[in-house]
C-alpha cells in the first residue's frame, strides 16, 4: 500500500496545526457541559480517540485492496491487507508506549521482522530489519540543527546514507546516498510537501516514531501531523494527492496520482471508528 504505515502519534483530537509540540500519551477525553449546573449534574463520559479502522485502496485498473486494523486502546495491534490473490498481516509488539517490534506475515507465512531501539529522549536510533538471512541495521544521530544523519548497513557493506531534515517534529525532505564508495553511488533528494489537516494516525499511540524507518527504502514520508499532498524526487513531481475531509478534518476520501507510473495511481476511502 502506497507510503502507508510509517506511522504516527497521540495528540488533541482537532489538531489541525502542524505548529503543535505532539503529546503522544494515548490519554482518552472527557466530557461534561453541564457540570456547572449543580442541579443536573452529568458524570462525565469517556471519549474515545479517532482511529483510523480500515482503508479501501482502488487502483486505477480497478484492482482493490482493504486494509484493516486492530488496536489495544490507542496501540495497533496489526494490520491485514486483503487482496483478490494474497492477505499481508503486520503486527506489533509494544514495550510501553513505544512500538519496538513489527512483524510481517504473506499468506500466513512470517517473511520479515524489524526491531525498533530508542534512546532516552524516546526517540528512535536504530531499525533492523531481517528478512531470512539478510540483516539490515539503520542507525540514527540526531543533530542540533533539525536535521538526522543516518546510515545502513549489512554486515560490513554499507547501502546507503544521508540526513532527513525535519519541521516542527515533522521529516519532510532527505538527501540520500546509494551505494556510497561504489561504482554504482548515487544521490537522491526528496521532498514532501503536506497539508495542514489531521493525518489518519495521529491518535496510534508511538506510530508516529516509525516515519523514519529505513529512509533509504521508503519513499518520501506519510506524515507525522498531516497528510502528503506532492512527492518531488530531485525537483520533479512525482505524485500528488487530494483530499475529501471529515468533521475532524481527517481525511475521507483521498485521490492519489502516480506521474510516473499512472497504473499505481489510485483513490482511497478512509473509515474511523466514529
């Protein structure tokens, strides 16, 4: 599924700035208008987070997948992919509020795990990923200057560098480099662009930590805060997507085109649990 699932975080339920320091506590709401009058006292209600349950993805020749996912509150749980030939589950394994461990399941069969490890600052500083006897580890430095350096390796051989830059706690462009010290080195720069609406996932407590994994092989970003409209890959447009919204300024309806390979071009239905 097209850049989903390099997710995202906690934070108020009409957030619609990217200008907000995120709150990642997964803390449900409450509600009680009336408690200022002490003859018709309301004991407040719980309210539940918004949560995205499940996205239909049609491709432009007519091929349809559905994703669903599962929580434990506000902590996801797993996610299946339903298509006409294959059903891909993902699920995750949480130590506190941080998501330290993915696995991914074809057609029932485990092919790949990844490991997520976090520094002090509950910020993640190392991804690895195992697919059979392949191990790839992707370090991460953070630097003073909004920016994180990055490295992946296998084994000894190192895959690719570079540095996302971040806004307001949001990565929106990085620099990589393929293959450094071969023949075969290459530089890439891309960039996303977004809107200034409620991501789907924005509630998922720890997803939000999980939009820097592998940046050498994802991409662009899915957002922490809000939603991708334009993909540039060394100043050209790749893609763009637009958006139908809620109420709560999530989006609802999103149409998605691939510039460079229409065939992957595609609308998408997001559903909540209210």
């Amino acid at each position: 599924m097209k850049r989903l699932l390099n997710f995202l975080i906690v934070i108020s339920l009409f957030f619609v700035s990217c200008n907000v320091e995120p709150v990642d506590n997964g803390l449900l709401e409450t509600s009680n208008n009336n408690s200022q009058n002490p003859n018709n006292p309301i004991t407040p209600t719980p309210t539940t987070p918004v949560l995205v349950t499940k996205i239909i993805e049609t491709l432009s020749n007519g091929d349809i997948e559905t994703t669903n996912f599962t929580y434990n509150g506000t902590k996801i749980s797993k996610m299946t992919t339903i298509t006409s030939n294959s059903i891909e589950e993902t699920n995750y394994v949480y130590t506190n509020d941080l998501i330290t461990k993915s696995t991914y399941f074809l057609n029932g069969v485990l092919t790949e795990t990844t490991n997520f490890e976090y520094n002090t600052d509950l910020k993640l500083i190392k991804c690895t990923y195992i697919q059979g006897t392949t191990v790839e580890i992707t370090d991460y430095v953070y630097n003073a200057n909004s920016t994180v350096s990055f490295i992946t390796q296998s084994g000894t051989d190192v895959l690719a560098t570079g540095t996302v830059y971040l806004f307001n706690n949001q990565a929106y462009k990085k620099t990589v480099v393929f293959d450094p010290g071969t023949t075969n080195e290459y530089t890439e720069t891309q960039e996303t662009s977004f809107d200034s609406k409620t991501n789907p996932f924005i509630n998922v407590t720890g997803f939000s930590k999980l939009d820097l994994e592998t940046p050498s092989e994802i991409v662009g970003f899915s957002g922490v805060f809000n939603n991708p409209i334009m993909l540039k890959r060394d100043n050209v447009t790749n893609d763009t997507s637009t958006y139908t919204y809620n109420s709560n300024n999530m989006p609802l309806l999103e149409v998605y085109t691939d510039l460079v390979n229409p065939n992957w071009s595609a609308t998408y239905q997001y559903f909540y649990n209210q």
